[in-house]
C-alpha cells in the first residue's frame, strides 16, 4: 500500500468524527475528569426550536439555550451516551428526537436518559420531520411514521423504491428524495399522505448528481437540491422541471431548503440563498459561509453554520454565537516557548497563552489553512497541508512563506510527519519516498539515506544521534549514527503484522508504538513496547481486535495512548496500562 493512501486513509480515519482538544491540567488522570476547551468555530448540524429553546447539535452533543446562544447547557454526556454522527433535531410535546448515524435516540426529561428507538434495525436516520403532530422519519432509506409521538412506528414507503435520504411534507402531499438502485438520483410523491405512491424522477432531464440531498415544497412548487448539480424547481407538482439558473448551485452543496410565506431559503456550503419569485431569481442573504439548517420565526432567521448564526432583522446583520457549543476541529497540537498553538480545520491556527484559557488567531496562517502538522525550531515555522502534505515554511515566524518542491530536493511533496531537532538545529520530514533532512531551515533538503529511499516514513523521533522511524507498514528504523546506518526491526521480532504504526514513543529505556488495525487477522492490536531497543516486542495488556492508536506521550514514567475511544494510562513506561474511568469515555484522542 503506498504511502498516499496511508496518509488518506488516516485522515479519513481521524475524522470519522469531530475531535474536541483537551488539555491535561494534572498527572492524577486515574480519577480526575476533564476541561473542555479549544479554539475556533465550532460545526452546527442540525438545529431546531421549541418556543424559546432552541436546540442544537454539534459532533455529537446536544445542547439547548434559552437565551438566544448566549449560553449553552449540554444534554447528552458522552460518558454516558455518546451519538457518532447526528443528522436531524425535532422536539414534540417535550419529547426530543435525535436522527444518528446509528438509529433515533429520543429523550423525555431533556437529556436526563436517552433510548434508542428501534426503526428499521437501528438503521441511520437521515432527516425527521413533525406533521399534524405527528413524527416521520428516513430511517435506513426508507420512511416512517409514527402517530404517538414515538411510541410505534408504521412504514409507508413501498419496498421498491431505492434508498430515501431526504423529505418533506406539504399538506397532504409528501416528497422523497434519494437515489435508486442504479445510484440514479430518485424523487417519489404522495398525494395522500404516504397511501399511495408515485415515481416522478423521469420527468428531470440534464441531471448529473447521484442523489437528491434536500427537498422542499409549498403549494404546487418543489425545490430538489443536489451536490454540484443545480437547484431544480417544479411549478406543476413534479410533472416537468427546470434547472434553476442560479449558476451558484452547480458547484455547491444544497444541505437544506424551507419555503416560508413567499419566500425560499437554500442552504448551501457556500452561504445562504433565498428568493421571493418562486426560484427563479436568487440572492445571498448576506450571510457568507457554510449552513446546515435553518429556522425562520417571528423573532428571528436562525442558521446551523460554524457555530449558531442569528439575524433579527431580516438578514441584514448577523451575529454567530459559538461559546458553549465546544470547539474546532484540532489536527495537530503543539507547545512553544510556553505557547500552545493548535492547527484548526479550515480556520489556520490559534494560539493560547495562558493554560488554552483564551485562545486567538495566529495571524501567521493563512485563517482558512487546513494544517496536519505544525512545528517550530526557533523564529522557523515548518506545517504541512491537510490531504495534499504540502510542506511550507517560514524562516520569520510566520511573516513571509515558502512552499518547498522538487527544486528544493524533496520529490513527492506528500509529507506524513515532522520532526525537529533542537540540538543540531535540524529539520527532518518524512514522505511517500523516504526520510529526507534540511540543515538550512527548510530551503534545502537531501535524502538522509539510500537504505530508506522509497520507503514511505511516517514517525519520526530524535536523541542525541538515535533516529528513530516507522514506516508506512510493518518495518521500523533505528540509526545510532544520526542516519548513516539503519537497523530494520519487522514483524519476526513481534510487531504485528497488519497495522499501521501511527505512533511512537520513548519512556526510560523502553520504546513504545502504536498502532491502527488495518488487517484481518482478529489478532489483538493496540500498543506493543520493546526494552531492548527493538530487538523484540511484547504486547500490552488492553490490546484487543478494536484499539486502534493515534497518539502517544510521555511523563516521568507515565504514557498516554490517544485512541478511537478514550485515553489509556501507563505508569511504568507502557508495560502495564489502565483504562481510567473519566469523562474522556467513547471521545476519541487524536493528539
């Protein structure tokens, strides 16, 4: 597997989920629970109101403010009940339904309890909607209705269809979007309430996109939405269409339409859109940026963006509340000279001062870089881009930048990782094609060794002149001559053979690495040390088929394993661990 795809692979992996940055304000991790803090917006999926309450969902939590997003209180504990992915909010006579990745959890005393609803095997859901009381839901592509608030639920979509992601209810009439079972993009309409049902796509001519991700309608109008394919509009309830001419929609996301008196609202990844001649003509609302969701009451214009956004009056003025709501998604996290510095997805990098209390943009990043790596040696700068591994570098603390290419001697600019020397004022990186060092502060770089040429790196550590590297799979490095000679340590020696190595660590005499399930072995994995300097490897005590490790770090005689599911704590130089009972439960720890 080549190294391009292992750096894919693991991006993909890190973002199953959103992360939320922690900071460890004591070594007595075994009882003590954990602040929640961080820089930058924060992502809004779903909102919804319910007279003066709104709710919100953001990774995974639910929260709910009564004064307007002032302040936010949390609703649903990950240690106690974690929810992966949420798509869709709705409240109904006090009762909360969440729509997730992993089926409806409702909740009746407002977070208090939650319990899984079963529709349709526990299938996703993708989209609820409240009708004449009533609650409909897409769960696993197909729809539900339910006429007791939850308490049962009824199919009436027929079997035939393909896999429903979206819907919308207009009087009598419903509609349903999806895709078919050519992966054709799918439109059904009901004329009386869900009894009888009837395919309308064919009459939708020009059309590129695979799926319908939204879909609204009022009177005799319907408005389907795509990704990067147009808005399309039906006058005659779905018996001809037109592509709207708003050029915007063909290279957007259409995340969410609602009709509201005579005016349409669109929200798409690229601001919102509305119009008051029925499609036709389209404005932005002046309201640059990505958004979800949307309300619009007497009150105010409420949008599910980087944080809640709120408007009252009518579009002109906005203000985005994102206190309370947890933070941005963190790549990479780093301390220098007594600074933190956190690289945020899409909003460059903040910096905190003073213990991550407060944290402020670092006016040295571009504000919406996505950064996997940062590092600092002195007043030089080295980053990495997130998905390309473009590597760039400041040799002025952030004031001018420099891209390093081929010129500069690193071909295949797909770099995994970064690591700095201190001491001999070097810099190392590893990409697709080896471990490669610049002596000049990244200006120039040359190839450390021959040995390693074509050998995707992926960690890198440096003591004295011991370099210590993974590489993409299977093998690991170490040179006791600062990267004239390499000892190969594989497999045979203990290291499993079907992993990725994503992390590694030195602890006393001991080096620890951990690692990402990738193989079909059912063989435990997880973290596996040597005390001999790699000659052989011992599994640790939690390794199982399902650890899978993004990060570790050393204290003392302490080591801290960041997982898909928590931290793990070592107190003896990672021989022995623990799985500490906190609030880090189900979180997963990226760095």
């Amino acid at each position: 597997m080549d190294g391009n795809h292992f750096f894919n692979k693991k991006l993909k992996y890190m973002k199953k989920i959103n992360i939320i940055l922690i900071i460890l304000f004591s070594v007595q991790i075994l009882s003590a629970d954990w602040i929640l803090t961080g820089p930058g917006k924060t992502t809004v999926s779903a909102i919804c109101k319910d007279g003066q309450v709104i709710y919100a969902a953001s990774k995974g939590r639910v929260y709910s403010s009564t004064n307007y997003g002032d302040s936010w209180k949390l609703l649903n504990d990950y240690s106690t009940q974690h929810f992966d992915e949420i798509f869709d909010l709705v409240i109904n006579k006090n009762k909360i339904f969440v729509g997730t990745y992993f089926g409806l959890f409702t909740t009746t005393d407002f977070g208090k309890t939650w319990i899984l609803d079963s529709i349709n095997g526990n299938a996703v859901i993708y989209d609820i909607k409240r009708n004449k009381e009533n609650i409909l839901v897409i769960a696993g592509g197909q729809l539900y209705i339910s006429y007791d608030n939850g308490i049962s639920w009824e199919q009436i979509s027929p079997d035939y269809w393909g896999v429903g992601l979206t819907f919308t209810v207009d009087g009598e009439n419903i509609y349903v979007g999806g895709y078919g079972s050519e992966e054709k993009p799918d439109l059904w309409i009901s004329h009386d309430y869900g009894k009888n049902w009837k395919r309308i796509t064919d009459t939708l001519t020009g059309l590129k996109a695979k799926e319908f991700l939204c879909i609204a309608a009022k009177d005799n109008y319907i408005y389907a939405g795509t990704k990067d394919d147009g808005l399309f509009i039906s006058s005659d309830y779905g018996e001809t269409w037109t592509r709207t001419k708003e050029k915007s929609f063909n290279y957007t996301f259409a995340y969410n339409i609602l009709c509201k008196k005579d005016t349409v609202f669109a929200c798409t990844d690229i601001g919102l859109l509305f119009s008051t001649n029925n499609g036709q003509d389209w404005s932005y609302l002046n309201f640059i940026d990505v958004t979800r969701d949307i309300i619009v009451d007497d009150t105010a214009i409420f949008l599910a963006s980087d944080g809640l956004a709120i408007s009252k009056d009518n579009g002109k003025n906005w203000e985005v509340k994102t206190g309370g709501l947890g933070s941005a998604y963190i790549f990479d996290l780093t301390l220098h000279k007594n600074t933190f510095f956190a690289t945020a997805y899409k909003q460059g990098v903040y910096e905190s001062s003073d213990d991550c209390k407060t944290w402020n943009r670092f006016t040295g990043i571009y504000d919406n870089a996505s950064l996997n790596k940062i590092e600092f040696l002195d007043s030089n700068i080295f980053t990495t881009r997130s998905y390309t591994g473009l590597l760039e570098f400041s040799n002025d603390f952030g004031i001018t930048w420099k891209v390093v290419d081929a010129s500069n001697g690193i071909p295949n600019m797909n770099v995994f990782t970064i690591s700095v020397d201190s001491e001999k004022k070097n810099v190392f990186v590893g990409n697709q094609t080896g471990l490669y060092i610049s002596k000049d502060f990244g200006n120039h770089w040359e190839l450390v060794n021959e040995d390693l040429k074509i050998i995707p790196i992926t960690q890198i550590i440096i003591v004295g002149d011991i370099i210590y590297v993974t590489a993409n799979q299977y093998n690991m490095y170490i040179s006791y001559d600062y990267g004239k000679t390499f000892k190969t340590y594989n497999t045979d020696n203990g290291l499993p053979y079907d992993s990725y190595y994503t992390a590694m660590e030195l602890c006393g005499s001991n080096i620890i690495i951990g690692t990402y399930y990738l193989g079909s072995s059912g063989k435990p994995k997880g973290i596996f040390f040597s005390k001999d300097n790699g000659v052989t490897w011992n599994p640790v005590n939690i390794n199982s088929p399902f650890n899978n490790i993004i990060d570790l770090i050393s204290f003392d005689s302490f080591v801290f394993a960041g997982s898909d599911s928590g931290i793990f704590v070592s107190s003896d130089c990672g021989e022995n661990w623990i799985i500490p009972i906190n609030n880090l439960k189900n979180l997963q720890i990226n760095n």
